[in-house]
C-alpha cells in the first residue's frame, strides 16, 4: 500500500508541475514540434537534472534500487517512432494528454487516452509476432553510462548538470518564458 501511496502522491506532484509549467497547453506543445517555444524543454530538462540526484541519491542511501531495462534497438526506435507520431498528430505526449484531460481537454480525452487505448490493444495483438524479432534486434543488454565507460555515476550526473544548466542558461536566454 505504500508504494501505491507514494506512487499517486508523486503522480499528484508531477500532474501538478505540467499544470504550472503550461506543459499541458497545446500551443506549448505544438510550439516545441515546431521549435519555437522551448518552455516544455526547459521544463524535462530541469526534472530530468532534479530526478538524477534525487534518484542516485535515493540507491546511494540504501532507500531504492535501479531497475535497469536492457537496451534493445528495435525495441526502442519502434517506440520512439510511435510515440513520435501519436505526439506529432495529437499535440500531445501520453503524460500531458492524461493531464490535459482532467483539465477538460476533450481532444486529448479522444485522441490521447483512447488512442493509446487502441493502441495498446493492437499491440498486445502483434507482440506474438514482433517478440523475438523487432524487439529483440539490438540487444545490448543491460547498460548505463556510467558503467559503460567504468566511472562513479556521481561523476556523469556532475558532467551533465553542468552541460545541461548551460544548454538551460542559452535556452532561456535565447528564448525567455512569456509572462
């Protein structure tokens, strides 16, 4: 029940932080398709830096553990290429098209949350074929960066808070957040 409890208490924070990071508003996502409003960008990129601390420190601390995937090609360029184009035709992404949904958005209702309805339903139908074939290509087994090239994991989530709070510096700078 815990885990259930602190599962809905972070979907609760995150709900919330799309809601005021106007990453649920439609032109914020069109805007990023098209490369001219950086706001949803800016905001991943700064969960993305807050969520590496706060996730190597939680194994660190003894309090979680990775569960690391293996890396299979196939398996994730099929599923770039169908979230690319469900984000692509729908404007939104599965995240903020639940989120864009409890604020009422019936195109996300229609297009989101039942697409990926029908979605998973055509894919639990071709997984027989697709399992040890497509998903299988490219297996790479389970890696991370920091095993990869053999260093402390603190090392790469330094090296990429500092390349990324600059990329966040020249984002913002270039394209200032409209009030």
């Amino acid at each position: 029940m815990g885990t259930l409890l602190l599962g809905l208490l972070t979907g609760i924070f995150f709900g919330f932080f799309l809601q005021k990071g106007q990453a649920l508003r439609y032109d914020r996502q069109i805007g990023m398709l098209r490369l001219k409003d950086f706001t949803i960008l800016k905001l991943m990129l700064s969960a993305i830096l807050v969520g590496m601390v706060g996730i190597y420190f939680f194994v660190d601390m003894g309090w979680g553990k990775l569960s690391i995937k293996p890396t299979l090609l196939g398996a994730n360029i099929l599923g770039g290429l169908i979230f690319g184009l469900g984000w692509g035709m729908l404007g939104y992404c599965p995240g903020t098209a639940v989120g864009a949904t409890g604020e009422g958005r019936w195109d996300a209702f229609w297009g989101g949350i039942l697409g990926m309805l029908v979605g998973a339903g055509i894919f639990a139908e071709v997984y027989t074929f697709i399992k040890d074939s497509l998903l299988k290509w490219g297996d790479f087994g389970k890696m991370t960066i920091p095993k990869l090239i053999g260093v402390n994991h603190w090392i790469i989530v330094i090296l990429f808070w500092v390349i990324m709070a600059g990329v966040l510096v020249a984002l913002e700078k270039k394209f200032p957040l409209e009030k």
